[in-house]
C-alpha cells in the first residue's frame, strides 16, 4: 500500500522540459575552419529539433584540448 502511494506522488511530479536555457556546443577549433562548420550544422539542426538555441563556442588552442576543460580550470 505504502508503496502504491509513493510511485503515485511521483507520478504526479511534474518534470521541467528539457533543455530549460541555451545549449553551449564547444569546438576547440577557430572559426570558420574544417570543424567550425558543420559545427553549425549541427547547431542549426539541434536548435530546430529541440526548439532551444543553441550556440557554437569556439575554444582554440592545445589541439582542442581546451574545449574539454571545464571554465576556469587550471590546465
């Protein structure tokens, strides 16, 4: 009975939709190079199909190594 009750109070949990703010796409190339561009295409598709925008970050530098650090990391 106890846990009737339970899996029915989570089920009338409401979940937040998801993504609930703009989507970050890091690339750890410059703009407008080999990897920048479809970068943007997939941006652009991602966008249409989760109805968020999402933004391409480009983050050059150490073989794009920098774009899998968290900000503000000390390397």
């Amino acid at each position: 009975m106890a846990v009737a009750a339970l899996l029915g109070g989570l089920s009338a949990a409401k979940a937040e939709n998801y993504p609930t703010r703009a989507i970050r796409l890091l690339v750890g190339f410059p703009a407008g190079g080999p990897a920048d561009i479809p970068a943007r295409a997939v941006a652009g598709k991602l966008a249409e199909a989760l109805g968020t925008p999402v933004v391409v970050e480009n983050k050059p530098g150490a073989g794009g190594l920098l774009a899998t650090r968290p900000s503000g990391a000390v390397p």
